[in-house]
C-alpha cells in the first residue's frame, strides 16, 4: 500500500500520515496546556501573602505576650547565689546526668559514646 505525500513549504516530501501525527501531537499539547494551571510568580503574589502571615503570626504573638502574665523572680542579686547554681540550659542534661552517674562516665565517657555514636550513623547501611 503506497502512501500519498504532500509537497512541505520548505520542498521537502512528508508522509500524509506524520501531518496526521504532528497534528494530533499538537492537539494533545493545547489540552495539556489548557489543563494546567497558571504561574503563579513570586512577586508580588508570593510576597504578598507571605507578608500578610507573617503579620498576622507577629500579632497574635503580641497579643497573647500582652494577655499572658509570665512569671519572673525577683531581681538578680549579686551578693546571694541561688542553692543549688545551675548551669546554662545547654549544660542542663549534663548536670542532671551527675545526679546519677559516676563524674567521669557522665562528663566524659557517655558524652562520648554519644558524639561518636552520631558520627558513625552516615557509615551504617540499613
């Protein structure tokens, strides 16, 4: 079965069928287009309503930091030191790991394990 050509603008002979291909090509891609949604680009639309939550979120903080009453001691003192000193909140687990292990393995040993343990779990193939 011989298939019929058609004469191209640029002199070339095309297949009637790869008209009928490039054609049906065409009409998927203009559905496709028409079924996906628009851009949406960052400015202004983007900063614009990240702007306006970010508003809001500094509001309700400041509002509820107005309404809610924080308990504060009294002032520093620096003539009386508090019983027992604490340390900082970064030295916290350290200082209340004391409380129930040697000073040695609480300050040196498990700290340790810890930071080696970490280090070693990039190395560990699960």
């Amino acid at each position: 079965m011989a298939q019929s050509t058609v004469s191209a603008d640029v002199g070339d002979r095309v297949d009637r069928s790869d008209v009928a291909k490039v054609k049906e090509r065409a009409t998927k891609a203009d559905r496709l287009s028409k079924a996906l949604p628009d851009k949406v680009h960052t400015w202004p639309y983007l900063v614009r309503l990240e702007m306006m939550v970010g508003t809001g979120v500094l509001a309700f903080m400041t509002i509820w930091s107005i309404l809610v009453d924080a308990p504060l001691e009294e002032p520093a003192n620096p003539t009386k030191t508090p019983n027992p000193s604490k340390a900082p909140w970064y030295f916290l687990g350290l200082q209340e790991i004391l409380v129930y292990f040697d000073p040695w393995f609480a300050g040196v040993v498990l700290p340790g394990i810890i930071i080696v343990g970490l280090m070693i779990i990039p190395y560990i193939d699960i």
